[in-house]
C-alpha cells in the first residue's frame, strides 16, 4: 500500500515505516514554551516518499522509485538527485561526508541480494557501491568512518566509509529480532537465538553477548547497560558486567514499540496507546500517559517538553517531560506515518501530500530565521 508523505523539517530522526530505531535523543537549548512554527515546503508530484535522515545541511529522502534525494535544511530547495531504480530496502545512514541507502531490484526479477550505495552528501555522486548479502529489510548504521548493513536474516558486513573497503562480516543464526544499534565504537544485535551481543565496530569481535530467556524486539545500549523489550511487554535492564540477572524489569501492559533515552529516563511507547518515562537505574515508572493512538516518534521540543506523534491523528501532543502532563497540541495538515530528531531539526511524514516542509520550533525573533 503507498502513502503520499510530507515532511516537516526541523527535528529529524527516523521512525519511519517498520524501521523504528532506538536513540538517545538529545536536548537542545532552545526557550521552553514555543512551539513549532511552519517555514517552507518541498513539493515533488511524480514520487511517493519513503524513508529520511538528516544532518545539519540537508535532508535526505528515499522515493518509491528507487532514488535519493538531498533537500536544504534552511531553504528548502533541492540539492540533487540520485535515480536507482529498482526499490529501497533500508533506512537512510549518514556518517562524515558521505550518505548511504541499500536497494534491490524490483520484485519482479530474480534478483534477491540488495546492493549498498554509499554517495557524497555534497553532490550526490556515488562514491562506492557493493554486494549485500541475505533477504528481508537491510538495517544501515555507522560510526567512526565505519557502516554497518545488517539484514533481518541475520548477515552482517561492516565497510570503511570512504574507500569501500570490507572490514569484516558475520552471520547470526536466526536472524536478528530487533532493529541493530550503534552505540559508541559497539554495535548492538538481538539475535533469534535469545542473545543480545555487542560487536566491535573496528573488527567484528564480540565484547559482550547476553542470553536472555525471550526474544529482544527493541534494543537500547547505554554505558554499560543494555534496555531490552520482548513481544510481551516487559522491559529489563541487563549490564554487562557477567551477571546475567536482570538489574530490574517492568511489564507494561502490550508490547513495547520504541525506547529512547533522554536525559537519564527511558522514554517507552507501548501497542495499547501509553508513553512511560521510566528511570534507567532504578526501573521505577515516574509517570506513564495514555495517547488516542499509537505512537509514532517522538522528538525532544526544548528542556521541558517532548513532542510525541501518534497514528492516525492530525495533531502533535507536547508532553511534560518531568510529569507526563499534556501542555498543548499541534495542528499538523494530515496524520503522522513518522517522525524524529538530531541536531535540532524536526521532520515529520503525514499520511497524504508529497511535499517537504520545514518547521522551526522556535518563535524568538531575536533568533536567525533557520537556527535554534
């Protein structure tokens, strides 16, 4: 089924369409009380939008026609293009002066393996390109000139960033039952073998594996501890530090969508509609608060308020970080499909349209049009 889909910039990170990836998301400086404020769009009536990320210049979006696309993150005018048919299966990963995508050609061909294409930020040249491995959704991270294309069928391979150059691969048996992370110089992995393992983003080697008595469906490493949901709603905090005991868990009443990190607490989403602000030491739920539908991303407005977007609702819920309160509401022109946030920038995909549209969420007029 395809969705037409806007974009509303000024937050980003990726929620969208079935790659829901774990964060840390972090706050920025900006004066707590304002919301949102719409600054451009981007209209391209021939493509549906697919998936997007972003850095400090521009945002990137992948099409239904296999093409990538860099957008200004201050005007909104487009940058470049770069057409490859067939179809794009995985997020979009950037990391130093280089973005990457990995595609497959269409459903129709014999063809299964994908292909990473790693392009220049700055004109959209493609840089490298290789094989990948394996069926089903291709996973992209990166870090320190490395990225990482992990398939849910359980192969790995890990490229320098600049050359190509393969650095090493592996093969979990089982596949992976959660989206991999990278955190710091580790990559995070749940595999269908009931382990959770952290893997050396240099060389491959594991520094820690985990076995855990169900299946990981969301992941989330931070320091030494490792915060994982399975499909029946509990959340645990496991360290790394040998003893495989939880350090605590907690069971929410459906299972867990998404976790991110905000200063210190975990922000949790659940099947049956709930946002909970658990802290990462202790376990202890400081509050939770029931939404119209499920969530679909959220992003960090200022110190005080998370901005919270959920299924099949035309408006953005500004929620009290310290309390759970619900502060105000945000008319948005169609439903939220995903949304997100590094570096200050907020972009969000509706249901319908085909637009791009920029959204500073900041109404200080002392402040430069385009900056936080």
């Amino acid at each position: 089924m395809k969705f037409f889909i806007a974009i509303f910039g000024c937050i980003l990170a990726l929620f969208a369409a079935g790659i829901a990836r774990p964060q840390t998301l972090e706050t920025t400086k900006k004066k707590p009380g304002s919301d949102p404020v719409k600054c451009w769009s981007y209209s391209d009536n021939d493509v549906y939008f697919r998936f997007a990320a972003a850095d400090t210049k521009a945002i990137y979006v992948t099409t239904d026609k296999g093409s990538l696309i860099a957008v200004d993150v201050v005007s909104g005018a487009k940058l470049w293009s770069a057409e490859f048919g067939g179809e794009v299966v995985s997020n979009i990963v950037v990391v130093d002066s280089h973005v990457a995508i990995a595609t497959r050609p269409s459903s129709t061909t014999a063809a299964k393996d994908a292909t990473l294409r790693v392009l220049s930020k700055e004109t959209g040249i493609l840089a490298w390109k290789a094989d990948l491995a394996g069926s089903g959704p291709i996973y992209l991270d990166g870090a320190s000139g490395v990225i990482t294309a992990a398939s849910s069928t359980g192969e790995i391979a890990a490229f320098d960033f600049a050359s190509g150059e393969l650095k090493w691969k592996l093969k979990f048996a089982g596949g992976l039952t959660a989206v991999p992370t990278v955190s710091g110089s580790l990559l995070i992995v749940a595999t269908g073998e009931k382990r959770v393992a952290g893997i050396t983003l240099s060389g491959g080697e594991s520094q820690f594996s985990i076995d855990v008595k169900h299946p990981a469906h969301v992941v989330l490493f931070d320091g030494n501890s490792v915060f994982m949901a399975d499909d029946r709603g509990e959340i645990l905090r496991l360290d790394t530090d040998g003893d495989p005991k939880p350090k605590w868990k907690y069971r929410a009443g459906a299972r867990i969508r998404g976790i991110n990190e905000v200063d210190g607490q975990l922000i949790a989403s659940s099947y049956d509609n709930f946002l909970y602000e658990i802290g990462g030491s202790s376990g202890h739920v400081n509050w939770k608060v029931r939404l119209p539908d499920r969530v679909r991303g959220i992003a960090v407005l200022d110190d005080k308020r998370l901005l919270v977007f959920v299924e099949n609702i035309k408006t953005a819920t500004a929620v009290m970080a310290e309390s759970g309160r619900i502060d105000s509401q945000i008319q948005l022109d169609d439903a939220a499909i995903a949304a997100g946030s590094p570096d200050a920038f907020l972009n969000l995909f509706t249901r319908h349209g085909n637009h791009l549209s920029n959204v500073l969420p900041v109404r200080d007029a002392s402040l430069h049009k385009f900056r936080l």
